[in-house]
C-alpha cells in the first residue's frame, strides 16, 4: 500500500466512513463523522499507521484531510 | 499582536508590561462590541456612560456581569458566521447562558488552551489517565460539561485509559496496568476534582500507587469538596502523602469567557496567564480590591472576539495573593477562589448595577 492510500484507509477506519469520502478537502466538523471524539481516535490510527507520536500542536492543527498528509510530511512520511 | 501574545511563552509578562500589551486590544475588542452587538452597546450605554473615563488601566475598563448572557442574546457576529453555541449548565432551574462562537474565535480557544497546558505538559502528548467513565459520552449528542472538559483534554494525552468502568466503579486492574504499561515515565491524569478524590484518593483498596510520575490536572470546583470539608490544601497534601503525587495543577475557568484558564502555580494559587487578567472588586460599589482583600471576580480575556465576554464580572468570590513573584518564576498575578457570592450579595449587586 502507498502512504496516500494507508491514509485513507486510516481516516475511513477512524471516522467509519466509506474511502471515497476521504479527499484532499474534507475538514475536520464538516461531517458529523469527524467529531472531537473521533479526532482523538483518527489521531491514533494515523500514529500507529505510520509509527510516529503526533505533538500537541499538530493534534490541534489536523483540520483537514490535506493538512494531514502536510503535518506527516514534518515527521518524515513521504506522499 | 493577539497572535504574539498567545505564542510567546506563558506567565512571561510582568504588570506594567501586561497594561501595555493588553489594553489596546481590549479596547479595540471594546469598540468592535460596541458597533457589532446591540445588546452589549445598551448595557454599555446604561450603565457605564458618563462614568467611565477614558481606560488608563486594565481596572478602568467596563464589565458585563456573566448573569447578562442568561437574560440577552450577546452575539458580535451575524448568524451565518456561528460555528459553535456553547451553553452553561447552571443549576436546576436557572437560565442557560449562550455563547456563540465563529470559527476564528473557537480556534482562539482551542491555541490558548494549548499554550497553558503544554506549558506544565510539555508538547508530546503523554500516556493519560482518566478518572472518569467512558460513559458520561453514551449520549453524543448531549454529553454533560464533564464529557466535554475530559475530550478538551484528550488532545493532551494518548492511551486515553478511563480507570471507572461502564457502572462507575473503579477498575482497580486497569490503573495496575496502565501503571506497569508506563512504569518510571511521566503521565499525565486529569479527572474532576471530587472524582479524584472519591475514587482515586478514596479508592476502596487504599493502595499507596506511585504516582510520583505523574502530573494531575484537575477541575470542576469545590463545592461538593467543601461539603466532605476537603480544601485545596488538604487535597494537594493527601495525593503528595499518599502516591507521591505533587505535581498537581487545579484549573479554573468559565464558558461564559473563553481564554480565561487560570492554572494553579506551585503555590497552590491559580496563575493568571500573558493574555488574561483578573481584578477583584467590592461587591458593593464595584471599586477595586486591594490585593489581599476578598471581592468578586473579575476576569478580562483578549480572545473572545464573537462575542462581548472580553471582561466579566463573575459570581465567584476570591482573593489576590500576589503578583509577579510566585514561587516558581511565574509572572502576573495569582489568586484565588474562596466561593461563591452569596445570593442577597448578588442581587444587592444587581440593583445597584441596574441604578447606576
């Protein structure tokens, strides 16, 4: 699996919704999928997907599909 | 500006500084209120015109008593920009308050919250203990404060392990677990005050876990402490005597003022952070305490932008212990809260906030 596809699968595990629905765009609040509570859960996938420790700062700063794949990017994940 | 002060690092500014750095931007979020919000500009209007001069200090600013959002729709924004409507839960019977926040104002929150706690968590998020049930989230669409103070946390932490099982009961193996999943590592717990102390501290077990590793945040207030006769320092000495815990940070806020976060300093006092203040005033003529000297409370934020809850007169009564020279280095001022005001003492307050 390429690193764009783990992530999808990461966010529709997370957020228990079908992979189409995971693009580029999608934001964090805009579905009622993608809640503070599920947040902290997409968090975790993502860390054990790809075996990193998201800081604080980076939590907060997650709000969208795209700004996830830049936030991995500063831990070294290549999309 | 606003960005500076929230990026800086915390507890930094000393008071002449912090007049200078906060008081343009209250009293520009002052004028924005003023032109933005009808109900804030009438209550402005009958109450303080003429009596306020042109604000020198922090002190000289006008302030809305936090009973004013039970009673008025205080909203700076139109309706298509509300993001988010936060309400109080109030006691039985009481008026809900509502506070409407856009998504710049809530992501103000969000940053300022972070800034406090990983000033004492650090920025990697730690393994975190709740002491609390999973259960207060069984209904999503209407989980209590307590739901919400614990996912505004969970930002901090990872592992999230609740240690009260589905019933509320303490689950002894767990915390065994979870303290051997982490043995010799620092963690972080958080839980409500009482929680903490009727199922941690008062565990039926009585077992002296070492919990030296640790730092507690905790919050929710201390009224069910009070009737139990459990005051903060008694609190703060019975973890330390018993789990070797004392890093233990209280934390007092309200939802009626987002950005006031006011963590306890290692004094046992809470802190008031760069951008946020507090000033004590006598509840009847609402001139300015002395430090020392018990009053309500007054708490001023730079953030909420969405709403008029830059400066609100609380229902708390507290006291000023210092400021600028806490015994851990922290600058600005510490206090803290000794109750709340008394109801004759809070409608006293209202008619001479209504005559003047």
């Amino acid at each position: 699996m390429s690193n764009t596809e783990k992530l999808i699968h990461a966010f529709s595990e997370a957020l228990a919704v079908p992979q189409e629905t995971i693009q580029d765009d999608l934001a964090y609040q805009a579905i009622p999928e993608w809640d503070s509570i599920t947040h902290m859960i997409l968090i975790s996938q993502l860390e054990d997907t790809f075996g990193v420790a998201i800081d604080t700062d980076d939590v907060i700063d997650l709000s969208s599909v795209g700004k996830a794949k830049e936030i991995l990017t500063k831990y070294n994940i290549v999309f | 500006m606003l960005n500076d002060l929230l990026n800086t690092i915390q507890y930094s500014l000393t008071r002449d500084e912090k007049n200078r750095e906060l008081l343009p931007l209250l009293l520009e979020r002052h004028q924005w209120h003023l032109g933005s919000c009808a109900a804030y500009r009438d209550i402005y209007n009958t109450v303080f015109e003429g009596s306020i001069r042109q604000p020198a200090t922090l002190a000289d600013l006008p302030f809305l008593p936090v009973s004013a959002f039970k009673n008025h729709e205080l909203k700076s924004i139109p309706d298509s920009e509300v993001f988010k409507v936060l309400t109080s839960s109030g006691t039985t019977g009481d008026a809900v308050s509502r506070i409407f926040l856009n998504k710049e104002t809530a992501q103000l929150q969000s940053l300022a919250l972070s800034k406090i706690i990983t000033h004492v968590l650090g920025k990697a998020r730690l393994p975190m203990l709740i002491i609390d049930s999973k259960a207060v989230f069984a209904n999503k669409q209407s989980y209590s404060a307590r739901g919400a103070g614990i996912l505004g946390l969970s930002v901090f932490g990872k592992d999230h392990t609740y240690v009260l099982d589905d019933n509320f009961e303490f689950d002894e193996q767990v915390l065994a677990s979870f303290l051997e999943r982490y043995d010799g590592q620092p963690f972080f717990i958080f839980g409500f005050t009482f929680m903490v102390w009727l199922y941690l501290f008062n565990a039926k077990t009585g077992k002296r876990y070492d919990l030296s590793k640790a730092i507690l945040i905790h919050s929710g207030g201390w009224k069910k402490m009070t009737d139990m006769a459990v005051d903060n320092s008694v609190f703060r000495a019975s973890l330390k005597d018993r789990f070797g815990l004392d890093q233990i940070y209280n934390f007092y806020g309200m939802i009626e003022q987002i950005g006031s976060v006011f963590l306890e300093n290692s004094d046992g006092y809470l802190h008031c952070p760069n951008f946020a203040d507090v000033i004590i005033r006598n509840p009847a003529d609402f001139s300015v305490q002395p430090h020392g000297v018990p009053g309500l409370v007054q708490v001023i934020s730079v953030l909420p932008q969405s709403y008029p809850g830059h400066s609100l007169l609380t229902e708390d009564i507290g006291v000023i212990m210092g400021e600028d020279d806490a015994s851990n280095g922290w600058k600005g001022k510490y206090f803290k809260v000794t109750g709340r005001a008394k109801k004759a003492e809070l409608r006293g307050c209202s008619d001479t906030f209504k005559s003047r």
